[in-house]
C-alpha cells in the first residue's frame, strides 16, 4: 500500500506543452509539499499546502501552480514547459506543518524531460 | 547560494567497515539537521536528526555528528551493509524556516 503516490513516473514532452503531475496521499496527513530535485540533485521546496491552503510558496515561476482539491491530493501544472524544467519532482506529507521535516513522508518522485 | 555542500559524490566501502558521509554548511543560523536515505526510483526517507544543541546522536548503527565550530556534521554507518548502499542526502534548517538540502552522496558497500 504507497503511503504518497506521484503519476506519472516518468513524463517526457515538448517545450511549451502544458502538463499536469498527480499526488495522493493515503496518510490522513494535514501538509503537503512539492519538491524539485534539479540536474545538480539538490532537493529544493517549491510549495506546501496545509488543508488545502497554501502556506509556501517558493520563488516559483508562476508557469507552476498547484492545485489542492481536498487534503489529500496535491496536484503540480506546469504551462509552457522550458528545457529548464527537465527535474524529478517529489511530493511529500506530514502530518501537519512541519520543518522538523523527519515527519515528511516522499513520495517516488516524477521525472519530467523536456525536449 | 549553496548553504549546505557534500563534496563526496560517492563513496565506496567494504561490507562490515565503517561508512563516513561528510556534510558542510555555511549557515550559522541552522539549528537542526537531518540526514536522509535515498533509494532508486523511490522516494527520501528520513533516517536521523541533530540539534545543535548536541554533538551526537546515535540510532543503532547510524551515528551523526556535529561540529558547530567548523560548520561540519558527519554521518556515521558501522557495521556497513550492503542494503546501506543508496544516496543520503544531509539537510538543515534554522528555526521555523524550510529545509536545504544538499547535493547528496551515492553510498555503495561492496560485499
């Protein structure tokens, strides 16, 4: 049973496409977030939901906006893809707001190519 | 603006020896640390933490350490397995702000 499930997996597209990646947490957790691991691997936090309110929002370019339709799911559009957006995308949960972050639970990460 | 390095893309150790992963930062305001494990296609899981208010902490064979003078903090496996072979990634945080990873430190131990 995935705790934090991400689709798709592996996502391969066209620059200037506009594209969708899922979350959905079957944790019963308050928080959620997303993650961008870029080519240099460091993991950098775009956003976190608590409730389905935004409480983070990250110097993000506004081509990216989350979606929360309840609390668990949180969901990643991204308009007019960039070369620069090529990442794997992680999506996380805890139990509530947390910076103490060992409550986050990741979910397999999406790797987005962008061609 | 990288605030939190790990110099060692990877490591490379024998089975039963000790495993050293080394993390440094520039951040003087961090207060907390964590380390976490990273298997492939799989997301990071948290393995252990440290506050600054300590210099050790141990879970196991899973030992971290903290050097607040020389912004340095290092995580110890000992007996090394080869199911420890994955990527860890060293973090941290100040007080109530997001978490900055580091670049990460692929572990393989050798049987």
């Amino acid at each position: 049973d995935t705790a934090v499930s991400q689709t798709p997996k592996y996502l391969v597209t066209q620059m200037g496409n506009d594209k969708s990646i899922k979350c959905e947490q079957n944790l019963g957790h308050d928080t959620m977030y997303w993650y961008k691991q870029d080519s240099k691997k460091f993991l950098k936090i775009m956003f976190s939901y608590n409730n389905k309110e935004l409480i983070i929002n990250e110097t993000v370019p506004n081509r990216f906006s989350p979606k929360s339709p309840d609390k668990a799911h949180l969901n990643l559009h991204i308009n007019s893809l960039e070369l620069g957006d090529s990442a794997v995308y992680f999506c996380a949960s805890s139990p509530q707001a947390s910076w103490g972050a060992e409550t986050q639970y990741f979910g397999p990460g999406t790797r987005l190519l962008v061609l | 603006d990288q605030q939190v390095k790990q110099n060692s893309p990877s490591l490379s150790v024998q089975e039963g020896r000790i495993s050293i992963l080394n993390c440094d930062y520039t951040n003087s305001m961090f207060d907390y640390f964590l380390w976490y494990k990273k298997y492939p296609a799989e997301g990071p899981t948290f393995l252990i933490s440290i506050s600054s208010i300590k210099d050790k902490n141990e879970d196991g064979r899973f030992t971290v350490f903290l050097n607040k003078s020389a912004k340095h903090l290092s995580l110890h496996i000992v007996p090394s397995q080869p199911g420890d072979s994955a990527v860890y990634f060293c973090a941290a945080r100040t007080s109530g702000s997001r978490l900055t990873f580091g670049e990460g430190t692929q572990l393989t131990v050798n049987p």
